[in-house]
C-alpha cells in the first residue's frame, strides 16, 4: 500500500491510496495530484458528478448519475478535460437527446418572430397609445376583456361565414332547373304572303363564298380544345354555379338569410381590414402576410359577387364563375384564430422541425407505390386494374390502411400482396409517427409553463440557535 490520500467533496472524505490515483484514467487528475503531494485535498466541486469523475479514474468507465443534470455533468467533464464520447452509450444518448431537445426548444422560442409584431412607437401620445391598444386587441396579444370579446366576435363570424355558403350548398337551398313552358299563339285570322327567307338567301351566299376559299384544318385546335375540356371535367365535373346558389338565386327561393349573412360578414370583415391597415406598425409588413392577402381577394371576390347581384349579371358558363370558386377558400379564415392557439402553433411548428422525418415518410411510401402498384398490375386482371397509375391509387389507400373498396384485389396472389402492401403500411407509419408526437409532446409541456400556477409558500420559518456545552441545537418553528 503506498501513502493514503484523503479526498474532501462535498462534506464527503474519501480514502484513496496514492499509487491507485496516480494509475487512474483522468489525465487532469493525475496532474493536480502530483502538483499537491499533500495528503489531505479539498476539491469544490458538485459531489455527485464528482464521484462519477472519481469512478471513471479508477475503473476507466463513464457514467451519468440519473439525479444530474446532463448540461452540469457536461460542464463537469469540460472542468476535467474529458471528451464527452468517452460516456458510455447507454448515458452518451441521454447526453445527446438533452441537447437535441435544447436546441430544439432555442429554434421555437425564435419562432415567435413568424407571429404578429408588436406594435412598437417611439412617440408616447395618446393617439399612438390608442393604435397599439388597437394592434394588440386585433392581434390577440392582450388577455383583457376586450381582447377576449373581440376573440369570441371574430370567431362567430369566421364560422358564419363558412358555414354560410356551406348550408346554402344543401339540395334544399338550390334552384332547380325548371321545364321550359310552351307559348300559346292564336291562329292567324287573314292569309298574308310568306316573307322573304333570308337565312336561305344568306346560306346560299355563303355556299357560294365557300366554294372559292379553301376549307381550312382545324383539327388540331379541336383536339386541343377537346382535351382542355376534357381535362376540366375530370377536376370540375360539375359546373360550380349548380352547386352554390347565387345571391340572386337565395332571394328567389325564399332564403335571404343567407344574402343578409353575406352582408354582415363582409362588412366585419372589411372593418377588420381597415383597422389593421391603420393601426400596423407597418403598412408592408401587413401586405407581406399570406393571412392578409387571401382576406383581402375573400373580400374583392364578395364585392364582385355584388355587383353582379345589382347589374343582374348570371354566373352561366363564363369568367364570372371564377367568383365562387374562390368561395371555398373562406374555410382558411379559420387559421387566423388557430394560429394563436397554443396547441395549434406547437402542433405547426412540430411539423416544421420534423421535415426530416416528414420526407422519410414520403420516401417510404412513394417505394411501396412503385413496387407494389407494379406488382399489382401484373397480379391482377385489366379489367380491375385498368393500368399502373390506377394502381398507385389503390397501394396509397391500403398502405395508409383506408380502403376505400373501389379497387379490390381478386387473385390468390393479389389478395396476399394486398396484406403485405396493409402491414408495411401500418409498421411504418408506427415507426415514424411517434417522432412528431414526442416533439409535440416536449414543446407544449414548455409553451404551457407560463399557465401553470405555481401555489406561493403559506407559512414562513423562524430559526433559534441554542448552544450547550459546545453542542449546537437549531429548533425550526413556523409563524
């Protein structure tokens, strides 16, 4: 045994004999022990990861007490000079899913920056006092009681207004097509002469005018024609004017709920646009937000919706359809209140940070449309699979196990390539889903912080010191 050596951490004394230390693994160790040949040495450093230190000196095996603090332990192997690959795997994962988190918590605190700015202004008047009142109340950023009745009006009329034209879309609020009625005319009471057949002689003229000038070939601007027609149909196979009535046609029918709904939204709507163009910050910051602009081509498609309702214009087979096209996207009205949930801006930024697994998941699932639509194919007969692209439809919908039961695999082979195709499908969405829950999981427990209501201490404690015969005694008593 060589000289003994007394190690003082924490309050904690340590026996160690100097030959064991000056073998040990840590090169920093083994210096500060030469420099102080003393027997007794006090280190201040946290005891726990100390002792974790001390144990990788002598046995040449890093672990990370459970209880600390993997960004103190990292600080405690930057003191001792010890790589951080030198833990072993099983407590080198937690180290590095520490910092992974910690990162990721840093990149969605900086993404607030995507949310509405705060009003800011140098001038301390009344009037820009009120305009950042103003600001705040439309943009959410307040929790008083304006604010919060604001957030319940808009909310009513974003709702309003989707499912406005969504009920008016219903059968029963439709116009149909009415038979055409036949005209009753009197019989002619005196013979006069037949008039003269103009179209007849106009034909005749034309016949004549035709046979000089050579037929020209307009078969290719028919076929293309054909094919944009054809192309349309197959998005919109129904024109849309059959589908939501005009404003004309729900004054018709009896249900003018639908035109006075129409009314009160575009006004709110309108209102609410003037009064965030007053009350920005900036006036380019309000029409570089995407929110911004489709609200304002919502609101011009509502006014030339109007205008064709007062010049008793019709939506027949023409641009103007176009209008009610544009209708549909009122459903997006209700991202502008999601978005400053906190559930919903955790949920789209989960998405965003995993883009990495996100094109994993398409990666994956476009090879098992490859090979399974192709397998299919060649399984199957052509009269159920009419060809391979149709079978790309049917391997998206039985690997994200939806089946639909349009296409049905009828074979003894197809059935089994069927199965495989359903649980790959279902191992590999297992797999990769739960990365988007644990990220959103980790980031609403942090965004919900604030919430949480920590209780303040009830009671205080007072201390009394007593000493007796070189014995000190504290005695703790609450007020």
């Amino acid at each position: 045994m060589g000289e003994e050596l007394l190690f003082y951490v924490g309050g904690q004394k340590y026996h160690f004999s100097r030959d064991e230390i000056a073998k040990g693994h840590c090169e920093k160790l083994r210096e500060w022990i030469r420099d102080h040949p003393n027997q007794k040495i006090v280190i201040n450093r946290p005891k726990l990861s100390f002792e974790a230190i001390l144990d990788f000196h002598l046995t040449g095996n890093l672990h990370m007490p459970v209880v600390v603090c993997p960004e103190l332990f990292k600080e405690e192997l930057d003191f001792w000079e010890i790589s951080h690959k030198t833990l072993e795997k099983c407590c080198l994962t937690r180290l590095s899913s520490y910092f992974r988190d910690k990162a990721l918590l840093k990149d969605y605190r900086k993404s607030g920056s995507c949310l509405p700015q705060k009003h800011v202004s140098t001038q301390k008047n009344v009037f820009n006092k009120s305009l950042r009142k103003l600001w705040n109340i439309l943009n959410y950023q307040d929790n008083c009681l304006e604010t919060k009745a604001y957030f319940c009006l808009s909310t009513c009329m974003i709702i309003l207004s989707i499912f406005g034209v969504a009920i008016s879309t219903l059968p029963e609020f439709r116009l149909k097509d009415q038979p055409p009625v036949a005209e009753v005319t009197a019989e002619p009471t005196t013979t006069l002469p037949p008039p003269p057949d103009y179209c007849k002689l106009l034909y005749e003229r034309e016949k004549v005018t035709a046979t000089l000038i050579p037929p020209q070939d307009t078969t290719a601007n028919n076929s293309s024609k054909d094919f944009e027609r054809k192309f349309i149909e197959k998005i919109f196979p129904e024109p849309v004017h059959k589908k939501i009535p005009s404003l004309k046609q729900t004054l018709d029918r009896g249900t003018s709920a639908f035109f006075y709904i129409e009314i009160i939204t575009t006004v709110f709507f309108t209102i609410e646009q003037a009064l965030l163009l007053i009350s920005g910050p900036r006036l380019v910051s309000h029409f570089m937000n995407a929110m911004n602009i489709i609200e304002m081509l919502l609101l011009l498609a509502s006014y030339c919706r109007f205008s064709l309702h007062f010049l008793e214009l019709e939506y027949e087979d023409n641009g103007w359809s176009l209008l009610l096209y544009v209708q549909m996207f009122r459903v997006l009205r209700i991202v502008r209140v999601m978005r400053h949930v906190t559930a919903f801006k955790v949920l789209n930024y989960s998405i965003s940070a995993g883009k990495k697994d996100l094109c994993i998941i398409i990666l994956y699932i476009f090879m098992g449309i490859v090979i399974f639509s192709n397998l299919i194919f060649f399984f199957e007969l052509s009269e159920d699979f009419h060809s391979i692209p149709d079978a790309w439809w049917w391997t998206l919908i039985t690997m994200t196990t939806v089946g639909y039961g349009d296409m049905i695999p009828k074979t003894i082979a197809g059935k089994v390539l069927g199965c495989v195709c359903a649980v790959s499908g279902v191992i590999m969405l297992s797999l990769v889903i739960p990365i988007f829950v644990n990220t959103f999981l980790f980031l609403y427990q942090y965004a919900e912080l604030e919430s949480v209501n920590i209780p303040a201490p009830k009671k205080r404690c007072t201390a009394s010191r007593t000493s007796t015969s070189g014995d000190t005694e504290i005695t703790v008593d609450p007020e």
